[in-house]
C-alpha cells in the first residue's frame, strides 16, 4: 500500500509542474496603471520559469523564476533597477505585480493570439 501511495505523490507532483508548464508557456501583453505596454515571453519547464519581460520596448531576461501549482515568481530589470515579481494564472489571465505594490496593483497579461501563416 504504501509503494501505491508513493506513485500516487509522484504522478500529483508531476501533473502540477506539467499543469504550469502547460499554461505559462507563451506570449502574453497587458498594459500597466500607467498606460504602458507590457509583454512576457515565457517558458515553463516543470517547476522553472524563463523567459523575458519587455516593457515600452525595452527587454529584460527574467531570472530566479519559479512556479508552484498556479502562482509564479520572478526576477527582471526595469530602468535599470532589479525588480522581484510575483503572479498567478487566473482563467486565461496572469496577474503580474511588483512585489514592493502588491497584488491590488497587478497588471493583468492576456495571450497573444498566434496569426495563422498567409498563404
């Protein structure tokens, strides 16, 4: 019984990372309070997040990225200054924040639509 209990962990820790790499994996815009325009471009491997996060045209690699079932966090440079960030998906929706606001001022990212390949 015990060795069954084991597996079953094994494959819930597994779905939880796929769960994550499923649903980060991808390009995502939103636009801050301020009016500027915010894009991620994420990659999710099982508990790891990677990517780069590209605000009125300028890019950041992100580093220390991390997800755990639907919450995520994160580290990039904005102007010039290491900026700590976590999120979480909700529905179709990530909710991004600095984590110096808080989550009352996340912004909220939707997927970018692939076009298809004219013909």
């Amino acid at each position: 019984m015990t060795s069954l209990a084991t597996a079953a962990a094994i494959v819930l820790v597994w779905a939880l990372g796929q769960t994550g790499e499923a649903t980060l994996t991808g390009k995502w815009q939103g636009e801050t309070g301020s009016g500027a325009s915010i894009a991620l471009d994420l990659t999710a491997t099982g508990t790891a997040l990677t990517g780069t996060l590209t605000r009125d045209g300028q890019s950041s690699k992100l580093s220390d990225g991390k997800i755990t079932g639907n919450t995520f966090t994160f580290k990039a440079t904005l102007s010039d200054k290491d900026e700590a960030f976590s999120g979480e998906r909700k529905g179709d929706e990530l909710h991004v924040w600095l984590d110096r606001q808080g989550p009352a001022k996340a912004v909220v990212f939707k997927p970018v639509k692939s076009k298809p390949p004219q013909p």
